[in-house]
C-alpha cells in the first residue's frame, strides 16, 4: 500500500522525469489516482478537500455557499445513473450551506450517495456524511459532533449557561450580579439564535437518516433519534472538537462501512488521500472539489479561484 512518503517519492520523481513544477506534478499524480478510484468502485466520485489543517489561517476554509458552484460544475457531464463517491475532508462550516449541498446532490442521485471519510469530517462534515446512505470510514477515521457554533461560541453551551445561571439565580438571588456580568456577553436575540440553530441542524440530520440511510427500516425514526442524541449531546461530547472513531459510530447505528474491508479499497483510497493532503501541503491550494474526470475547483491562497479542466 503506497503511504506518505510513496506518494511524495512519485510526485518527486514525476517532477524530476517531465522537469514539471511541483504543483503541476502534484496535480497530475493526484488527477490519475482519483480516475483509478472510479474505475475500481465504478462510481462517480468527487472529492471535497478543505486545508483547514495546514491552512488554519485562511479564510473560507468552511463548508460555504459558495461551494454550491464547485459542486454544479463538478457533477456536470456526469453519468448520474452510476450514483456517487463523496469523499469529505472538512472542518465542517455553515448549517445551511451543507443543507443546501446535499439537497442538490439529492436532485442529482438520488439516495445512491455513499460518505467517503479517510480521515476527518467535523460538524457540518459528519451531517453532510449522514444524508448519504452509508459511509466508509478506516481505523484512523472520524467524525465530530454536530453541535451549532455561533460566532465561535457553542449553542447548546449558551443554553446550559442560561440554564444553570437561572437555577442559580433561583435558589440564591444575591448572584444575580455575578451572573449579569457573565450573560452581558451575550448580545439580544442570541439565546434565540442557539435554539434555532440546534433544531436546524437537528432536524436536518434526523430528517436526512430517516429519509436515506434508514429508509424502509421500520424503526428509522427510533434509530434516526437515537444518532442526533449521541451526535449533539453537549454533556457527554463537553467539547466541539471531540474526534468519534469507527466503533464509536458503529454503536450510534450509523451504517458504516470498513474501508479495510477489501485491500485494494483500502489502498487506493488513502493513495488518494494521501495526494489531496500532499497538495494542501505543498501549494497554496486550500480547497479542492473535484471529479474522477479532472474537472476541479480550486481555491488558491494567491488567487481567487482556479477552474482546471
């Protein structure tokens, strides 16, 4: 299985061969193990790829409205009847842009989607992954909660603020200064803003599982109930960045499917992964959403935007 430093060595001797530069020679190793991975699912894949981790400094590293556009031009000309690979690497972003995608992408094929997580996708991330109707994940794979972050701030935090500081409050009325200073923080209408944020991303991700990956089961509700509570319970996941392994998302009921489950999956798989982080790492690319045909998206540190054919 081709690791990281097989794949840097190949791009390196690819540059050395063609006297390409190092993005060119990036790209087209990247190109060409992306195709080998239709060939062998025989699917349509795109895969959408943020640099949050080498990049954490630049903005629009999130799942945006503006990723809308990527997608259109990346599912354009396909054969949609093959159904589609999504393969997610993201810190996750906006509620209602990731609704958004996955509506249209819905539009596009139907239930026939499958998550695709080599590594990590948080938040918004792991709600695109449960309106698919599987998702493949490794030994090193995660997902994070799907907990509402306003401005930075935790919602379901918020709440357990108001929460604890009206007990307070009530059973000893001299801290009400204390907590005056505490919640002043806070500006109007916020604690509403948390409320709906919790029961958008709620109920999109409970709506989602009952419609796909639990569709027909009689207990799909049960079930879809089950995952949102595990997914956003602030209690017990205390911080938004909690990383849910494999068998953490087995026992949520989340179908799941074991990337080792074939050897030659599993190797090119993370070939492809390993040739998106080499390319998040080594050129001012910060996002890539792309398609097995080389049809890509990228989002360039030092430039807009490049549109590659």
């Amino acid at each position: 299985m081709p690791n990281w430093s097989d794949v840097l060595d190949e791009i390196n001797k690819f540059r050395q061969r063609r006297l390409q530069s190092a993005a060119l020679s990036v790209d087209i190793t990247r190109k060409k193990y992306l195709r080998k991975y239709a060939r062998l699912v025989g699917r349509n894949v795109i895969a959408y790829y943020s640099g949050w981790l080498s990049k954490p400094q630049i903005a629009g590293l999130e799942i945006r409205d503006e990723d809308k556009n990527a997608f259109m031009m990346a599912v354009h000309g396909l054969d949609r009847s093959r159904g589609l690979d999504l393969i997610l690497h993201t810190p996750g972003g906006e509620i209602a842009a990731a609704e958004s995608i996955v509506n249209y992408l819905h539009a596009m094929f139907g239930n026939d989607i499958r998550a695709v997580v080599p590594q990590i996708a948080m938040s918004a991330g792991t709600m695109i992954a449960c309106a698919c109707k599987e998702i493949l994940l490794g030994k090193q794979s995660n997902l994070g909660p799907v907990d509402p972050q306003l401005n930075g701030i935790p919602a379901h935090g918020v709440l357990a603020e108001f929460d604890k500081a009206h007990k307070e409050i009530l059973a000893d009325s001299s801290k009400i200064s204390v907590w005056q200073f505490v919640l002043s923080k806070y500006p109007p209408t916020f604690l509403n803003q948390c409320q709906q944020a919790i029961q958008l991303s709620e109920d999109f991700v409970r709506r989602e599982l009952v419609n796909n990956m639990f569709h027909g089961d009689p207990e799909a509700s049960a079930k879809a109930d089950y995952v949102v509570k595990e997914l956003t319970d602030y209690s017990t996941n205390l911080v938004h960045s909690r990383h849910f392994h494999i068998d953490d998302c087995k026992k949520m009921g989340l179908k799941i499917k074991d990337i080792e489950h074939d050897q030659n999956y599993q190797d090119i798989i993370l070939t492809v992964h390993h040739c998106y982080m080499h390319t998040l790492m080594n050129t001012p690319a910060f996002k890539i959403i792309e398609n097995q045909n080389g049809v890509a998206f990228i989002k360039n540190s030092l430039e807009k935007s490049q549109n590659s054919p």
